[in-house]
C-alpha cells in the first residue's frame, strides 16, 4: 500500500511541477519587469530541481511520471493566451501566476491528504512543491 500512494504522490508531483514550468514558460516572454522576470525565473529553476529529484524518485520504482491532465493544460492555454491578447500588462502574468499557483497549492494538498501512505521522502517533495508554489503566489502579489 505504502509504494501505491507513494507512486501516485510522485506522480501528480510530477505532473504538476511539469505545468507550472509550462505555465512559466507561456508567459516569460511576455514580461515587461525584471523583478516579476526573475521570480519567475527563480520558480522555473526550482520546479525543475525538484522535477529532477521527483523523477529520481519515480525511477526507483520503475514508473514514468505523469504528464499534465491535457484538459486542464488546455484550458490553462486558452486562458493565458485570452487574458494576454486582451491586456498584455505584468499585472495580468502576475494574476494567471498567482492563479495558476493556488490551484497547485490546492490540487497538491489534496493529494497530499489522499495519499497519506506516501513514504516520507515522497511527502516531503509533494511539501516543498506546495511551499513553492505558496511563496511564488506571495511574490506575485507585488505586481498585482
């Protein structure tokens, strides 16, 4: 049971760090400041360490990953590329960031709770995720 909530765990960590470096990368070249600039930047780098470390993982117990719901990345799309055509401002990046990074905050605790029987390394990656993604929320209130 421990490895099946362990693999599941790692698995939505893995899809959702995949979306949010997505969703960085959709919108960095649309930025006007290099303060919001390198907050994103920062968050790329630090969802792609710990992308790193959630497939290490996942290779320990032979298993692919996840790739992102491509409903929800579609609709990410969509509302990214509408929001920006209509108001290409770095306040709009910042509200689709901060958006984008309360839903992580919300799916990974979910799944957090849903598999409690994760082991402790596993837990602890889904935890530096949602801090992650909470502190870039907080960071991007500055351009709001």
């Amino acid at each position: 049971m421990i490895d099946n909530d362990t693999i599941r765990l790692l698995r939505e960590c893995d899809a959702g760090i995949k979306m949010g470096v997505n969703s960085i990368n959709e919108v960095i070249d649309k930025v006007q400041g290099e303060e919001l600039r390198g907050v994103l930047l920062h968050c790329r780098e630090e969802h792609e360490r710990l992308g790193d470390e959630v497939r290490g993982l996942l290779d320990e117990y032979h298993d692919g990953g996840k790739k992102p719901n491509p409903i929800a990345s579609s609709m990410s799309w969509i509302k990214t590329n509408v929001e920006i055509a209509l108001d290409r401002s770095d306040e709009t990046v910042a509200s689709l960031m901060t958006d984008g990074c309360n839903m992580g905050v919300k799916s990974l605790s979910r799944y957090l709770n849903r598999y409690a029987a994760a082991d402790e390394k596993s837990k602890s990656v889904a935890e530096r995720l949602i801090a992650l993604e909470a502190d870039t929320a907080v960071s991007m209130r500055g351009e709001l």
